[in-house]
C-alpha cells in the first residue's frame, strides 16, 4: 500500500542553498483542512495517518506555523510500530526536528513540544524585532530560536529560513500546515513535491481552506493517485512558474 513512498527521493534539489521541501495536508472534499476558527479536525483514516507518519520519519525537519502550535498543541514525532518501515525496528526511527514559524514569538512555554517526554525541542524561527525576554525563556526550556529576516510583505522570508536550515544539516522538510503557511510556501515557489490527502467528508462554509488565495497557486505536473483505506493521497510537483 504504501510502495509509492518509497519511490519518493526527499533529498535531491538542484539548489544546495536549501533542502528538499515537501508539502502535505489532509483537506475534505470541500478543500477545508480544519473547522471554524481553525478548530482541528481528524480528517485522515487510520491508513494515510500512517502514510503521514512514515514521512516525517524519511524527513530530517518538520515545519508548521505558529498557529498550529497554539490550536493543536502537537508533537510532530514519528508514531510507528516495528513493521511500518521496511527492514527497521521502531527503536531506530529518528524523529525530525520540529521547526515553528512564529513572528511574534507567541510559543507558549507549556507546549507539549517543550516537555521533557519530547523526542526533540523545536526550533523557533521569528523576527528581528522580538520579545527578548519571551526567548531566554524558551532557550531555557530547551528551544532554540533562530533570528530570520522579513520579506517585502513583512512575513518571516522564507529562503532565509531555508538556507539558514540548510546550514544546521537539514536535507529535507516537511511542511505541514497550517493554512497561511500552505499558501505562503505553495506562492513561494520553494515547494519541490506536494502530498495531498484527500478524505470522503464535508466540513462546510465554516471550516478554513488549505489555501487562501487560489491565485497564487502554482499548477502541478507528475500527478499520482493513491488509494489509503478510504482515502486518496494525490502526489504531484508544482510547476516553476515562468518569469
């Protein structure tokens, strides 16, 4: 079921200034990845859950927003028994490292991801203008912030984050969401291959889009389809847009 995985190379790019991204959410069938006022909801069945967590084993990084942070409070380790990936013992997995993107340094210190039953302490990247204070308290508890520079629109610049990943040995990324970050990276044109499970549900006019301005989209070549359970995973490459 999950051979198509293993077809996948999340490590080559043609830039050796950034790694390989990957980007991939589950949506409903109305393009909704989460409900309203971005409360979380379980889109994916138990088969492409799995899909997902057999990725962010095969990737050094793992990003999302602040926003995810603060609605789902995640983990973002591995959760996979012996068996799961193909001649290794669960034992062995390495789990990637959590990146948060948070401009205005709002991680809370009793995040999961800061405990101390945490695999790995995130990387914080925000702004040049931060709470000082805020980012003693986090490298205390373990975190390590990163200070990047803003774009022309005033959002965390997203090749600086790359190559600044680049330089701490990060080889591949995986970008998870939430949705302003979905629609900053697929803009961005930094994506090398999107994911993008797709669940037999409605979740209605309320629930927040995967992405928020379709305009920006790129348009996607190499597209596969994959049947997990009672989903369908699309795999695909966005196209370069031309200059």
């Amino acid at each position: 079921m999950y051979s198509f995985l293993d077809n996948q190379t999340f490590t080559i790019k043609g830039s050796t200034n950034a790694p390989f991204v990957t980007l991939t959410f589950a949506q409903s069938l109305d393009g909704k990845i989460a409900g309203s006022q971005g409360r979380q909801l379980i889109l994916s069945g138990a088969e492409s859950m799995k899909a997902t967590h057999i990725l962010r084993a095969r990737h050094d990084a793992i990003l999302v927003g602040i926003g995810t942070v603060l609605n789902d409070d995640p983990r973002l380790s591995v959760r996979l028994s012996s068996g799961d990936l193909a001649g290794q013992d669960s034992s062995t997995i390495q789990h990637p490292q959590p990146v948060i993107l948070d401009s205005g340094l709002r991680f809370p210190t009793n995040a999961k991801l800061l405990l101390p039953t945490s695999p790995t302490r995130p990387w914080i990247f925000t702004r040049r203008e931060h709470d000082t204070e805020k980012k003693k308290q986090l490298e205390v508890l373990g975190a390590r912030v990163f200070i990047i520079d803003e774009d022309t629109e005033g959002h965390l610049d997203l090749q600086h984050l790359l190559r600044v990943l680049k330089e701490q040995s990060i080889e591949s990324l995986m970008v998870e969401g939430g949705a302003n970050v979905i629609s900053t990276f697929l803009a961005s044109g930094l994506v090398d291959l999107v994911l993008i499970t797709i669940a037999p549900v409605y979740v209605g006019l309320d629930g927040v889009s995967a992405v928020q301005n379709a305009e920006v989209a790129p348009m996607f070549g190499s597209i596969t389809y994959h049947t997990l359970g009672r989903d369908i995973m699309m795999v695909a490459k966005p196209q370069k847009q031309k200059p």
